[in-house]
C-alpha cells in the first residue's frame, strides 16, 4: 500500500508510524498519538492522509467543555434556531466515524484532546478498544474497528490517562528542516527561495523568544501579506501580525538583528516585482 501524503514533506518516523498504523494487526481502532509543539504539523498530517487515501475525514476540536454529549451526540443550533425538531440532535464525532467505518476506512482527527477534560480519555478509550458509541435506553452502534483510523493530537497542556496513551502508537512530531520549509514556502506562496528562506529565519527567530515553534501557515500568510507591502515599514507591521507569538517576539522585532533581516526581506520584495 503506497501512502499518499499530497503537499505533505513526510519524515521518515512519520511515514514508519502510518505503515504500522494502516497495515499492522492492531487491536480495536487503529490510533496514533501525534505530540509536538504547535505549528508542527500534527493536525495537518491527518487532513492530507484522509486527502491523500480518498477516504472520508471526521474531525473534533478538544475544548475544556468537551463532553460525551458532544463526542456521541451534537446540538445543530440552526436546526433549533428554525423549529426544526428532527434535526436537532445530530451525530457526534465517535458517531460519524463509527458509521463511515461500515463503508470503509474513516480517518478521525481528535485534536489538541489535552485541553479536554480527564474524563474524554476514558470515553476515547473504550471506544478505540471497542468501537462502538453508546445509544440511548442502553443500547449501542457498532462500528467496525478496522476500517477506524484515529489522530490524536496534543500539545502537552496536560498528561494524558496513562492507559489511553498505552493504546496508542505514538510520535513525536518535530519541525521540519530549514531547506525543506523554504522550498514549502516557496512553492505555496510563490515567492523566490531566498525570500523563502529570510521568512522563514524571521518567523522562527521571533517565535523562539517566545520559547515557540513558528508554523508553516504562519510563514505562507507573512510571504502571501508581503506581496501588498509598500515599505520596510510594512514588512515590520506585518512580521509583528504574523511572525511574533508573543510580547518576547515584539521586542525582538524592534533589534538590530531583526531589522536587519527585515531590511532584506524589504530589498528582496522589491526586486520580485522589478522583475
């Protein structure tokens, strides 16, 4: 089985964990835990395997109020705003995975599941283990474990249930090289590699004052902004909107060091469009 990753620059580790992960004899629902810091790429992984695999693509985003209600079972509040009684209650992301998994493979994002309560990581348990979503009066939907393929991403907030992190294949998500993001940043915003590259050192210089990771989005939106900018002065007001993460980044942007990499940035921008 070939894995499809479109405009993805997989890592030898991550292309070894989707193997194991798609082709292993693994028990119950087939899950990797994605670790990392923000901007590494971990939801972005799982977005371009479902892409990639022509396969359908469940997603939920973990939030501090994530309950079983929402995970088995979701309110669509228009449905309600418009009197629309029977579609009101609407399938929960466990749901819909479950019923994709009759067709075929279904590839669930849970992302950034730290931010949830301890309480998820049971519920996410059983149902990697099991494969099924309970229903009301005691019942329960069977899915087919097999065909569920399950991303769990985190950001390390909090430690997640021991048990539920036994289940999983894990890997650890790291940034990718410095060449391989020019020529990403090159190729998405169509700019030449040496702006690439003096984007790149930007967003990642300014993103480590704050003890941050820059991502590959954030560099494309500063390089996609810089195509409207009309001075240097512009370059610095847009590094500050996209390639700061924090109070630490803004300072550093007013140094020398900064100005000077924005000074060329500037110089590189101009001669783009003199050509």
């Amino acid at each position: 089985m070939k894995i499809a990753l479109p405009g993805y620059h997989a890592r030898p580790e991550e292309l070894a964990a989707l193997r194991f992960i798609l082709l292993g004899r693994v028990s119950g629902a087939r899950c990797l835990l994605l670790e990392g810091a923000p901007g590494v790429g971990k939801t972005f992984l799982g977005e371009v395997l479902a892409k990639g695999q022509e396969w359908p693509l469940v997603f939920y985003q973990c939030h501090s109020w994530s309950s079983d209600q929402e995970l088995f079972r979701s309110i669509d509040v228009a449905a309600a705003v418009a009197g629309d009684a029977a579609g009101v209650i609407t399938d929960g992301a466990l749901t819909a995975a479950a019923k994709h998994s009759l067709h075929g493979k279904v590839v669930l994002i849970v992302d950034e599941l730290d931010k949830a309560p301890e309480r998820v990581d049971a519920l996410l348990l059983d149902f990697l283990q099991s494969g099924r979503v309970p229903l009301p009066r005691g019942l329960f939907f069977q899915g087919n474990q097999d065909h569920l393929v399950v991303l769990v991403t985190s950001n390390k907030v909090r430690e997640l249930h021991p048990a539920l992190v036994r289940r999983c294949r894990r890997l650890v998500m790291k940034q990718l090289p410095g060449e391989v993001l020019d020529g990403l940043i090159e190729d998405k915003a169509n700019v030449g590699r040496s702006l690439a590259r003096q984007i790149r050192r930007l967003c990642q210089m300014a993103a480590a004052e704050d003890k941050q990771e820059s991502s590959l989005q954030e560099m494309v939106n500063l390089a996609e902004e810089l195509k409207f900018a009309e001075s240097v002065a512009d370059v610095a007001l847009a590094a500050d909107g996209w390639a700061a993460r924090g109070q630490n980044g803004r300072v550093w942007l007013d140094s020398k060091a900064a100005k000077e990499i924005l000074g060329e940035i500037w110089r590189l921008v101009e001669s783009c469009r003199e050509e």
